[in-house]
C-alpha cells in the first residue's frame, strides 16, 4: 500500500507547483481541517488539465501510474488522476514539537466500489466509526503515527492520511464541520491568500519549526533562510495564468529588524537570478526584474508573473542540484 501513500505526498506536494484562469472558490475540504493544523494546502487541479506546458506534479504522477503495482491500482480503483481529481487539501498538526499527523483531502469525481476493492485486495482493513467507514493500510505503510488510513466518503471526496487523522476527520465531517475562514487557528489568516488562487499555502512557522529539520542555505539563499527563521508566518499564493504562474509570498514578523533582514534578502536572491539568467537565459532578465519586493508594518511580500520557460529553467536547474 506503498503507492496509496506516495499518490497522496505527489498530490499535496504544492512545492511542486512548477509547471486556464483560476475560477471558483476554495474547496469544501476545508470545513474539515483541524484547527491545530499548523500547515494547510490547497491545490486546483482542475485549473491545469488544460496549461500548455507540463506540470511537475502530474510529472510525477505519471511516474506512479507507469509503475507495475501502481497502475494496477489505478486500473482495478478506474482512477484516472488527471481527469478526475479536482481539488486536493493537505493539512499538517504538529504535536509536542514532533512531526505532525499529515491529512490529505481529495475531491473530484471517484467510484467507491471499485476504490475499495482494489485497496481491500493489497490487504487494507474496514474499520466502522462515528462518521462513515475507513480502511487501515498495511502496518509497512505507516509512520510515526501508526500505520496509514483512507476513507473513500462518496463519489466526490476520498481522505487519507494517519489513522487517527482520518478518524477525526470523519468525525468532524459528521458534526458537519466548520467555517475554515472563521474558525480558529490557520483558519484566522485564511484572508491573506486569494481563494481562487490555483494553489495556497499557510504555514504557522512558529508551531511548525520545531518539527521540521533545520532549513539550510548556501550563495544567496543564505540570508534568506536565516531570515525565514523568525518569521511567524509564511502565506504563498499561485495562479496560472496560460504559459506563466502569478506568484506571491508574505513572511509575516512583529520585528522590524527581521523584515529588513528578509526583505534585503529577497532583493539579493532576485539579484542571483538576474546574474544566472544573464550567462543562461537572457531573455528572462526582463521577467526577473519586474519581480516586486514590497513591506509594511507586519511582513514583507514578494510577488511577479514567471513566464513558463524561467519556471522550467528553475525546475531544471533543482533538479540537477538534487540529482533527480
């Protein structure tokens, strides 16, 4: 059950965000979200199926449905991914200053039947809760949290995610759920990104830092990633609009010193872009410098258009930095 987990981190991986406007509004799922969720992200696949160059994320998951085991699945579960996953929420909880539980949210058009015989046969589990009904992936499957769950609600929405995650999912869907916008935690700053956004991201850098390995940096990213240290809060938003993705960020600090820190940082690693896209790719300095850096008294926001061939010269170039 190997490869439930791994379409569920393909998926929700919102970092992978390299490659039809954005229409709608954010999605259901998020009524379901628990409120210590110290991350949450959001991703409208529905608004690429069309974008004229290819996307990482569905990169990826072609890698999985090339696999044996993996398109066996999709084939016995009639899972398309690309047709017919709409939406995807990805939430994480940290607890004591330890990796959270990690919940993922699909929506989108499913056949329950079929999705449950086929995890049934690769020796999933029915366990019955207040709420509906979940299947406990093999023990090889889990993690720090136990072993790995999935709910395939109805038609439109699967959950997967840490067992225990699941079940309380279920359970809050069951009391019918709250007003993301208006409840507590992430849900007070869910006014800082655009809802129909193609994919958002808030992230409680204060509750999530202690569970996450140390962030490094080296060149220009250097400063940057000092400064990312004491922000409290980090909010992304992306829009692809045809061939280029309209991007912005916030770092949010209560310190002016940590503004300037990152503000200054920012402007530095714009200016390495510059430098690199003028041995490179001249043609991208134009794009590059109409990147905007701006503060105010709570935070520092970066934003700008990226036209396709930066994003895959940036993709290309992680890359060959990671060997993959």
């Amino acid at each position: 059950m190997k490869k439930m987990l791994a379409l569920s981190i393909v998926l929700a991986a919102c970092g992978a965000l390299a490659a039809a406007p954005a229409t709608g509004t954010s999605s259901g799922a998020l009524a379901f979200v628990p409120e210590d969720a110290t991350s949450v992200g959001f991703i409208r696949l529905a608004d690429l199926r069309s974008n004229p160059f290819q996307l990482r994320i569905f990169e990826e998951t072609d890698k999985i449905a090339a696999d044996g085991d993996g398109a066996r699945f999709l084939e016995e579960a009639g899972l398309h991914l690309r047709e017919d996953v709409d939406s995807v929420v990805v939430c994480t909880s940290s607890a004591d200053g330890r990796p959270g539980q990690s919940l993922v949210f699909f929506e989108g058009r499913f056949d329950p039947a079929r999705l449950v015989a086929a995890v049934t046969k690769r020796g999933a589990h029915a366990y019955g809760v207040r709420g509906g009904s979940y299947f406990r992936l093999k023990q090889e499957s889990g993690g720090e949290h136990g072993p790995g769950a999935v709910a395939f609600v109805d038609v439109h929405l699967v959950i997967a995610g840490a067992e225990s995650a699941v079940v309380t999912a279920l359970s809050n869907r069951a009391s019918g759920g709250h007003d993301f916008a208006s409840g507590g935690g992430l849900g007070r700053e869910y006014h800082r990104v655009n809802p129909a956004a193609t994919a958002w991201v808030l992230v409680d850098v204060d509750k999530w830092r202690p569970s996450r390995i140390s962030l490094r940096g080296d060149g220009a990213s250097a400063g940057l990633v000092s400064a990312l240290k004491t922000v409290s809060l980090v909010t992304f938003e992306a829009t692809v609009e045809g061939d280029s993705l309209a991007v912005k960020g916030t770092g949010l600090s209560s310190d002016e010193e940590t503004r300037g820190l990152l503000e200054d940082s920012l402007r530095g690693v714009t200016a390495a872009w510059r430098l690199a896209a003028q041995e490179k790719s001249p043609q991208l300095v134009a794009a590059i410098r109409k990147i905007q850096i701006s503060h105010d008294g709570e935070g520092v926001t970066i934003s700008g258009k990226l036209p396709g061939d930066l994003i895959r010269s940036l993709a290309a170039s992680a890359r060959t930095q990671t060997g993959k």
